[in-house]
C-alpha cells in the first residue's frame, strides 16, 4: 500500500484527536515518534473486527497453508517484539 506521507500524518492526527492513538518521542531519534494505540483505540479494533477478520480471512488466509499462516505469524510476532523494546 502507497500511502503519501502528508496523508498518513492527517490521518493520525485524526485518530489522536478523536482519542484512538497517541504520540511518543523516540529516545533514539529525537525527529521520530513512536504511534500507540490508546484503550480507546483497542476497544475499537475490537468492535471493527468483526468485519475486517473475514476479510483479511478471504484475502490472504485462505491463500496460504496452515504452515504458512504459522511462519507468517511467527514473523509478525518477532517484529512486535523487536520494535515494542
């Protein structure tokens, strides 16, 4: 997905005002800035995936093997914890 950057930061400063995310300063790099998600913002996730759980379902899970999904998730979930340090 292409997204202009100009986009991205409307976007995000849509979700932090309405409650949803909010913006850290970076130790490393003071022009940087880490996006979190807030309570707000995670019980919505929630509520949304209902309805984006079948898609991402449809669109990538029902493409790959069950070994796959598990190498995908292993992966996903090795970069979480890279970049939550």
């Amino acid at each position: 997905m292409l997204l202009a950057q100009y986009n991205l930061s409307r976007l995000i400063d849509r979700m932090e005002e309405a409650g949803y995310v909010e913006r850290r300063a970076l130790k490393e790099d003071r022009r940087g800035q880490a996006i979190v998600i807030t309570a707000a913002g995670k019980t919505l996730r929630r509520r949304m995936w209902s309805i984006y759980g079948p898609a991402i379902q449809a669109a990538i899970g029902d493409h790959l093997s069950p070994k796959q999904i598990d190498t995908l998730s292993a992966l996903l979930c090795a970069l979480i914890e890279k970049l939550a340090k």
